[in-house]
C-alpha cells in the first residue's frame, strides 16, 4: 500500500468508516473503482495538504534547482556560444590568414617574376656590354699587333737593307774604285770654286 | 781644362817644336796621334786612367812612338801624358795645329780617307781646297776605316763631305 492508501484509509478511520475484512485480512471496500465519499474528501484535502507542503517546503528548492539548472545550462550555452563566437573568429582570421598568405605568395611570386626580368634584363645588357667591349678591345689589340708586326717588319727589312748595302757596297770598293772616289772629290773640290 | 790652360800648353809645345827646328814634321805627328788617341778607346783609357802610374802611362807612349816618331815628338806627348794632362791631348794638339797652321797664315783641312793618299793626291786636294775655300790650307790627312770611301775635308767650319759612308747613311734613312 502506498502513501496515498495509507492516508486514504486513515482518513476513513478518523471518519468512522467502516471497512470490511476479507478471509484473507484484505480490507475491502463497497466499490471496486470509487472510493467511498469521505475516502474521497479526506483524500483530496490529504492530497491538497501533501501537495500544499510540497509547495511550500519543496517548490523554493526545487525552483532554485531548476534555476540553478537553467543557470548552469545558460552558461554552458554561453561559453558554447562563445567558444562558437572564438571558433568563427579563429576561423575568419585563419581564412584572413589564409587569403594574406595567397596574396603574400602572389606578391612574393610577382617581385621574384620582376627581379628574374630585370637580372635577365640586366644579364643581357651586361653580356651586351662585355661582348662589346671585348670585340673593341680585341679590334685593338689585332690592329696594335698588326701595326707591331708592321713596325717590326719595316725595321727588320731596313737593318736587313742596311746590312745588305754596307755588304754589297764594302764589298765593291776595290783599290781602284777607292782612288777613283778620291779623284771624283778632288776634280768635284776644284771645280766647285 | 780650361780653354788658357790648353792654349798654355799648345804654346809650349808649339815653341819647343819650333825651337827644335821639326815643327812641320812634329805637328803632322801630333795629329795623327791625337785621331788616334780619340778613335781607340783602349789607348785613351790607358793614357788618362789615374790609376795607372806615372811611369806606366809614359812607357805606353815610348812603346807606341819609339823608332816611328820623332823624338821631338815623343817626348811632347810624353810631357802631357806624365802631367796628368793625357785627357786634354787632343784639344791640345788641335791648338797647336792651328797656331802652328795661323804663323804660316795657313787654314787647317781635316781630311778623312778609307784609305791613305798619296803624295801627289794630297798636293792636288790642298790646291782644289785653297781653290774651293780662297784660303790656303794645311792639310792633314787622317785614314779612317769608318769613311768606308771617298773623302771627307773640314776645313774650319766648313765640311765637304764626299764619303760613301754618308751616301750609305742617306740611303738607310730612304730605307
């Protein structure tokens, strides 16, 4: 029997109901499903007063459970919300990142595309230059050997001349024409007057 | 040396030389010993090297001179050499020949040759200078290999120049 028949039948015996007792000591009652009236008034005013007390004495804990409950809840939903707010935060500056990382890589990829252009450029230019300058220097340099080997051969040939005329020359002065040259000079010496 | 020194020796020896009766003779040595003194670097060395002595410069010159040069002569060329002098010799010697040259009122003709002239050459060349000049000369010939041929006369400031060893010298230049 529970709380409710129990106090369903003491408020029978208080009211001087009676009750009959079957052969097994079941109390019984004139109807199967309907308690009698003053089973039914004692219980209503017992359940109100239960539930009355319950009110009174359990509603303000339960209710500060329940708020608590909703509090606890509220934070959770709170920090949820928050760790939602930071997730999207950290995800807007990872994608923000993400795009300076694009942009940073566009740019790094573009200054590198420059400076290969204007190393090429500068390379060509530079090479240009050398080629250049290395065709004058070599034009200069066949023209000054060409000049030396010129020199060198005009001074060759003249000491190779000279040689040659004192040879021939000594070699054709004989005894007659020494005094033949010495005659010239007097008869030219004489009439030079 | 300076130029009253020079002209003091030439005098000297130009007086002895005279007083000795040789100047022609003398004087036409002492040239040609002093074109021989300038073209031969080893006898001028040997005579104006001060650290040969005295007495080995003068026994140079005796073993040059002696028995092929009057004694007259000799001994002049001695007298400078041993006086320290050896360097001035042929300045010198070229003093004497034109005073020796001035008393005759005669005009120095250096002649070079590539080979020695004869007596008749030189008498013919002296007459085509004086001719050529208007001044009698006094000619002194000097052999010189470097000549190659033909002459070369100087007389004064004036060179007539008839040498092949010119005429090669132009053609190396055209050359």
């Amino acid at each position: 029997m529970n709380v409710l028949g129990i106090a369903t039948v003491a408020g029978r015996l208080i009211a001087g109901e009676e009750f009959g007792v079957d052969s097994d000591g079941h109390i019984t009652s004139h109807s199967w499903l309907l308690p009698d009236k003053a089973e039914l008034i004692w219980g209503t005013l017992s359940s109100l007063l239960i539930f009355g007390l319950l009110w009174k004495f359990g509603g303000p804990a339960i209710k500060k459970g329940m708020a608590a409950r909703t509090e606890r809840i509220q934070k959770e939903l709170d920090a949820a919300a928050a760790d939602k707010a930071a997730a999207a935060t950290e995800a807007a500056e990872i994608r923000q990142a993400k795009g300076d990382i694009e942009a940073a890589r566009a740019r790094i990829l573009g200054e590198a595309e420059e400076q290969a252009a204007l190393v090429l450029s500068e390379g060509r230019a530079r090479l240009e230059q050398e080629i250049a300058d290395v065709r004058t220097r070599t034009s200069a340099e066949i023209a000054s050997m060409g000049s030396r080997a010129g020199d060198e051969l005009r001074a060759e040939i003249a000491r190779l001349s000279h040689a040659a005329v004192d040879h021939v020359v000594k070699g054709s002065l004989d005894d007659a024409t020494q005094q033949e040259l010495i005659e010239s000079f007097i008869s030219r010496v004489g009439a030079s007057a | 040396m300076s130029d009253a020194r020079i002209e003091g020796y030439a005098r000297g020896l130009f007086e002895i030389a005279r007083a000795e009766g040789t100047l022609d003779e003398v004087e036409d040595e002492l040239f040609r010993f002093a074109r021989s003194f300038e073209s031969s670097d080893s006898l001028r060395s040997a005579l104006t090297d001060d650290m040969i002595p005295a007495a080995k410069r003068l026994a140079i010159v005796e073993d040059l001179l002696g028995g092929k040069a009057t004694a007259t002569t000799t001994q002049l060329i001695s007298m400078v050499v041993g006086a320290g002098r050896g360097r001035d010799l042929p300045a010198i010697i070229d003093t004497l020949v034109a005073r020796a040259s001035s008393a005759k009122n005669l005009e120095v003709a250096e002649v070079r040759t590539a080979v020695p002239l004869s007596a008749d050459q030189q008498a013919r060349l002296a007459a085509a200078l004086a001719n050529a000049t208007g001044r009698q000369v006094n000619l002194k010939v000097v052999v010189d290999p470097a000549v190659i041929g033909g002459v070369v006369a100087t007389v004064g400031d004036t060179v007539i120049d008839g040498s092949v060893r010119t005429r090669i010298d132009q053609l190396k230049s055209r050359l």
